[in-house]
C-alpha cells in the first residue's frame, strides 16, 4: 500500500486507524490513544496513490463513489474525526506541505469572484431544493451559526436567540432603512421589518427569493421588505443600516476591498453596518479542495487580518467586534444529526452519493470549528466614529427586553 502508508504513519498519531486495502491486506495505524477507531476498506489500488497525494479531496470522492467504505460500525464523521485530531502532524508530512504551498500560489486565481461568477457559483449551493434544507435546518431557515447561550440549547432557541442579538445591535427606530446583503429566505429581513424597518434584500438565488418573498407575506410585513435579484456590487442608495450574514464568506480574495467600498458607499453618513462571517483566526490561508469542488466553489474563509486590513484601506472604523467560538460547532452538530435523522429523505430528492456528500460536508465543517481555526465574527462598521452608541450596554438593554417576549 506504499507510498499512502508512509503518509499514515506520520499522519495518525492520536487515535487508530484500520485500513484494509485492496489487495486484501490490513494495516494498523496509531496506539488507539486520544482519538476515534476508524477501520474502512479502499476498493480500488489507485486508491493508494491518490489519497497519499491528495487525501482531502480523494477521501471526499472515493466515499461518495464507494470506492471506499468503512466497516465494525466506523462511519465517515469518525474518519473525519480522526483526521480533524491529526491535522497537524498531516501538515507537516513533506508532501502535503508542498501541496498546502501550491494552494496557496494559486488562491487568487481560484478566488475571482467578479459578478458573473459570483453569481453562478452562489446558485451551486444555494439553488438546491429549499425541502432539502428544511430537513435539517430550524423551522424558519437560518442557514448560518446561532447564538447557544448553553450547548444543549434547541437549534430553534439558539436561531431565535442569534436573531435577537443581531438585531439588538442595530439600534433600529421605526421607519430606518436597511439593505441586507445575502437575504437567504428571508428570515432576517422579517425580524427586522417587524421592528419597523424598512428593508431592501439582496439574493442572487431565484429559489431563495421564491421562499423568501412567499414567507414575507405569510409574516404580513411585505409592505416592509423588497426583494431584488442582484451582486452586492449592482446596487446604489444609501441607507441607515447595512447588513451582512453569511455573505462575506463568499466574497473572495481580492475582493474584500470591493465588498467593504461598497458597504462604505451605501451607509448613509451616521449609518452603520453589522457584518456576520465565519472567519479564520491563523494568518490567511486558502480553501480546501473538496469544499472549493463540491459545497462552495469561489467561497473563502477570511482572516481577521485580511479584514481589518480591508477596513482599513476603505476608512471604516471598526465600532464594535464579538468573536462566536464554539457556535457554530453547535449548530453544524445540530445540522448534522438532522441531517441524519432525515438521510432517507433527502435520498429521495436527491441520491445516494449527494447525501454521502453532505454528510462529509456537514461533518467536516462541524470539526472544523472544534479542532479547527474556524470562528464567527461580527463587526458593527461606519465611517463616522460616533455612529455606534459609546458603550455595549445598548445591545444587552435590547436584547433582555426581546428575551423577556416582545419578539
């Protein structure tokens, strides 16, 4: 099974590893310390080189097409698991950071996200069936982390709750006007259209916007919500609140100087804008290659140096930053075993290797935020210094009151 048990030996350091090859042999990797027992079978002897030179992308590909399976009530998330344990030691094996290297010379290009293909690629993942989704999201679709005041939180509670602490950092009064950049179905947009807003959404998924405009009218607040089929780099105007959930994401390198200019250009002069992405906190990095193929082609997780560095260079002060840690582990684990609880119906919208798929997607992105550098970070912007009130306590005075029931 050479060169790949070369690569395993080195990889698997905590936790043990069973791979029984397609040659019929079994090899034992790692002491089975501080780690998951995984034991699966490669079917096919390309197997052995191509994980070796590539096993983030290659593992993906070979579970989706059966081409490797796992056995003794292993699955994929303890695979990923125990490769979310070891990603250090993988790191640093020869190969693959030669590899990371030639990732990271050729992030730019994989990351030129001009409108067109902005568009095109958020439609790759956002123009699935909204039934799919709503097998294993809240009940109201938030398709982004939730605020967990403790981990056994409901999904609903902690999207409920993420939903009021968003909005209690707006400062909204009656009759304000926001533009939301990325409205998914629509579930932002009506919590802040029942504060009295008036808000203008933005979405390039036509199947979004479909769900989302039907959910508006059923919340009666379609007089106060308005949505329009564009890039963010498409509109003009000028508003009192700009906001940013989950969009920046998909914004790209070489691209955070647009994006903020943008946000800059259509706050009004005492306006401000809340932005809510899934952020990195090593140095900048690039995307990995199942996610970039298969779940969010052009998508980049940002470093909060890229960010402030963009800020920066576009005038914004930076008036208020929470960092969420471990929230969206929570609800990518809440997702996930939805997900599963509804695996059989999502087969029927879709097919074996699709849920196979989302299960390595769903998996590797919950781990990512536990063993990962992944977090959450929200940032209240303006131009002006003094358009954010001089201390928190606005937020957590809103936010109390709209836990005690107004909403």
């Amino acid at each position: 099974m050479w060169p790949l048990s070369n690569l395993l030996k080195t990889f698997v350091k905590k936790g043990q590893l069973t791979v029984r090859d397609a040659d019929g042999s079994t090899h034992t990797f790692g002491s089975g310390e501080e780690g998951p027992s995984v034991v699966m079978r490669l079917h096919d002897k390309r197997l052995h080189w191509k994980l070796f030179l590539n096993p983030e992308l290659q593992a993906a590909e070979a579970y989706m097409d059966g081409g490797l399976t796992f056995e003794e009530g292993s699955g994929c998330y303890d695979l990923l698991n125990l490769f979310s344990v070891n990603r250090g030691p993988l790191a640093s094996h020869k190969v693959q950071g030669a590899l990371r290297r030639g990732w990271r010379t050729m992030r730019r290009r994989q990351q030129q996200n001009d409108a067109d293909n902005a568009k095109r690629q958020a439609r790759h993942h956002y123009d699935l069936s909204t039934e799919l989704y709503s097998l294993f999201l809240d009940k109201d679709l938030n398709y982004s982390c939730g605020f967990y005041r403790s981990p056994g939180d409901t999904l609903e509670q902690a999207q409920a709750a993420k939903l009021n602490r968003a909005t209690a950092k707006l400062g909204l009064k009656p009759g304000m006007s926001v533009v939301e950049i990325g409205g998914g179905w629509g579930s932002f947009a009506i919590r802040l259209a029942k504060e009295g807003a008036n808000v203008t959404s933005l979405n390039v998924s036509p199947e979004q916007i479909a769900i989302a405009k039907q959910r508006v009218e059923e919340a009666g607040v379609s007089d106060r919500v308005e949505f329009i089929k564009k890039d963010y780099r498409e509109v003009d105007g000028q508003y009192d609140r700009v906001v940013s959930v989950g969009m920046m994401e998909h914004v790209g390198i070489g691209h955070f100087d647009e994006y903020f200019s943008q946000v800059r250009g259509l706050l009004k002069p005492d306006g401000y804008a809340f932005i809510h992405s899934i952020g990195r906190m090593t140095q900048p990095g690039t995307t990995g290659p199942f996610f970039r193929k298969f779940i969010f082609p052009g998508g980049y997780v940002p470093a909060l140096s890229e960010t402030f560095e963009a800020t920066e260079r576009q005038g914004l002060w930076v008036a208020d930053m929470e960092v969420l840690r471990l929230h969206y582990y929570y609800t990518l684990r809440d997702w996930r075993e939805r997900f599963t609880a509804n695996r059989d119906k999502a087969k029927e919208l879709y097919d074996e290797r699709f849920c196979r798929m989302w299960e390595f997607y769903l998996g590797a992105a919950e781990l990512g935020f536990l063993h990962g550098s992944n977090m959450v970070f929200q940032l209240l912007l303006s131009p002006q210094r003094d358009a954010v009130p001089l201390n928190r306590n606005f937020i957590v005075d809103a936010e109390r009151e709209m836990s005690r029931g107004a909403f």
